[in-house]
C-alpha cells in the first residue's frame, strides 16, 4: 500500500512538471515571460491565464507598425522631457548673463568664499584624522 502511494506521489510530481515545463515553453514563444507557463498547474488559477491568453493579443503576433508606434511614444515623451530640461538650463544662462560686472565679481567671490570654507574643513577634518591616528599610535 505504501509503495502504491509513493508511485502515485511521483506520478503527480512527474505530471505536474511535465505541464509546467510545457506551459513555460508554449508561452514563451507566445512572447510572454515563463513564469506564466508555470501558472498552468496551479487549479483556478490556470483558468484565468488560459482565458486572459487566449483573448489577448500575443507580443509575437504585435504588427511592426505598432511596436514603432508604441517606440515612437516613448521617444516623443523623452525628447518633450529633454526640451523642458533645456528650457530650464536656458533660463539659467540667461540669468548669469544678466549680471552685470559687479554682480558677476561678488558672485564669484561668494563661490571662491565658500570653495575656501570646503578646503578649510578639509585641511581641519584632515589634521583632526592625524591627531587621532598619532594618539592610538602612542598607546
């Protein structure tokens, strides 16, 4: 009796992944990713991705002219993306162009200012870094 359980165990084992692997290979060449395939042997489940397969348009069987059409949109988004970025940085060159000689030399002096405070935490951050490593050094 035991014997008869574990053959039917692993016929049940066998018969799942037969239709695992066969729904994986069979949607895949539909053009959809494999884990759908896998789907197939779970109950309920498989009713609903056989039906949604089955009245969906396949990626494989898409027409050219739509996978174009679909690129087309994404690079019309990217280049109406690019084209407020450019109008943003435009904006900005203006501004410093407006300047006028005064402005642009505080302006500079302001960021050279702050360029020194950076350096200065540094150089201090760095000196701080070789107190410490001498005092461990002397323990």
């Amino acid at each position: 009796m035991d014997t008869l359980i574990i053959c039917l165990v692993v016929a049940y084992a066998l018969y799942i992944l037969y239709f695992a692997f066969s729904g994986m290979k069979i949607v895949r060449k539909a053009g959809y990713a494999r884990w759908w395939g896998a789907l197939v042997v779970v109950p309920i489940l498989n009713l609903i991705v056989l039906s949604y397969m089955a009245f969906e348009t396949w990626p494989v069987l898409k027409p050219a002219w739509q996978i174009r059409a679909e690129k087309i949109a994404k690079l019309e988004q990217e280049i109406a993306r690019l084209k407020v970025k450019a109008e943003k940085m435009a904006e900005l060159q203006g501004e410093v162009v407006r300047l006028n000689a005064e402005e642009k030399v505080e302006y500079l002096n302001n960021h050279s200012m702050k360029m020194a405070e950076v350096e200065g935490e540094g150089e201090r951050a760095g000196l701080k870094a070789k107190e410490k490593v001498g005092h461990l050094s002397n323990r």
